[in-house]
C-alpha cells in the first residue's frame, strides 16, 4: 500500500510547490518587473504620499468636486475591502425609490436631463473609479459655480481627462474621477 501512496504524496507535494509556490513567485516577478505600478495597485501620489489608486473610486461629496456614481460598499462608500454590488435586481422596489430619489436629486440641483444611468446606479464591485463623460459634463455648471470657475474652462478640463476605449473598440470611453479632481485641485485660480 506503501507504494501507491508515495507517489500519491510526491505527486501532491510537487504539484504544491510548483502552483501554489514557483508559479506565483515567477508571475509577481515578472509583473514587478515589466509593470511596477500596475502590480503595486496603480497608486497615486502627491508629495510622497499616497492619495489614492487610479483602480478605486473614492467618495468625493463636496459641491467643489466632480461626484462619483454611488458605491454599494456598505455603509463606508468605497471601501476596498468590502466590494460589492446592491444585489437589487431590476424589478426591486427599493432600487426603484433610490434611483427615483437620487434621479431628483440630481435634477433639483441642475443635472442635465435625462440623469446619465452611472449617475444613479451602482457598478458591479461599488469600487468603479469612473464615470461617463455625460455624467461629468452634467456636474459642470455646479463645480463652476462652487468653485468660481468660467464653466468653458472646465468643461475643456473635462473633454481633455475624457479616456477613449481601448483600441478605439473596447469598452466605452469614461473619466476617472480621482484624476479629474486632482486636475481641477491643480488648476491656477
């Protein structure tokens, strides 16, 4: 019997070593060696400190910034470590009354009409750092006026963070959030 299980037992042990240890060790070398930042969580910094990831929404609420969709992480909006989507299907009455809701909102203060649908729902992982370039062309008037700004200027900001899809053909173009805020913060007032 002895001799059907060493093999058995061999077998386990290298295949453990070689997938769960070599394959892993090799890959995370060669991503730190060909993509740092992307294998560091492509994080962004200002003054040696880290301010955020450019692959994790963060909760902006002031009027002098551009907002991110809503996040459904919970009761902390874009926690890293508890992503997560509602989970409300489209037929649920509770998403229904908080779409309504948000979708007046947003009208009441000036968001164009019709509300772009990123504005109002949730992404799949409530961590998504992006949002349409509708819905940041409809927060212009509002940042310009908290902000004292002429909204031509910033709507040249907006179309100039503006990401096209990839290859011109994959996915759809957005603006990431973060990075559009640090560029409002940079501007000259």
């Amino acid at each position: 019997m002895l001799n059907h299980i060493r093999p058995a037992l061999t077998l386990v042990v290298a295949l453990t070593a070689l997938t769960g240890l070599a394959y892993p060790l090799a890959i995370t070398g060669i991503a730190q060696a060909l993509f740092p930042a992307e294998a560091n969580g492509s994080l962004i910094e200002r003054d040696g400190a880290v301010i955020g990831s450019v692959l994790v929404g963060q909760n902006f609420t002031s009027d002098r910034y551009f907002w991110p969709r809503p996040s459904a992480t919970g009761p902390d909006p874009y926690n890293a470590a508890a992503s997560s989507g509602s989970n409300l299907g489209t037929t649920s009455a509770r998403l229904k009354e908080r779409v309504t809701a948000d979708v007046g909102r947003l009208t009441a203060i000036g968001m164009m009409s019709p509300v772009p649908a990123d504005a109002v729902t949730a992404s799949g992982s409530g961590l998504d750092p992006h949002i349409s370039p509708a819905f940041a062309r409809g927060q212009i008037a509002r940042v310009a006026i908290a902000r004292g700004l002429d909204p031509v200027d910033l709507a040249s900001l907006v179309e100039q963070r503006i990401e096209k899809p990839a290859l011109g053909v994959i996915g759809e173009a957005r603006v990431n959030v973060l990075e559009l805020n640090l560029a409002l913060d940079a501007l000259k007032m």
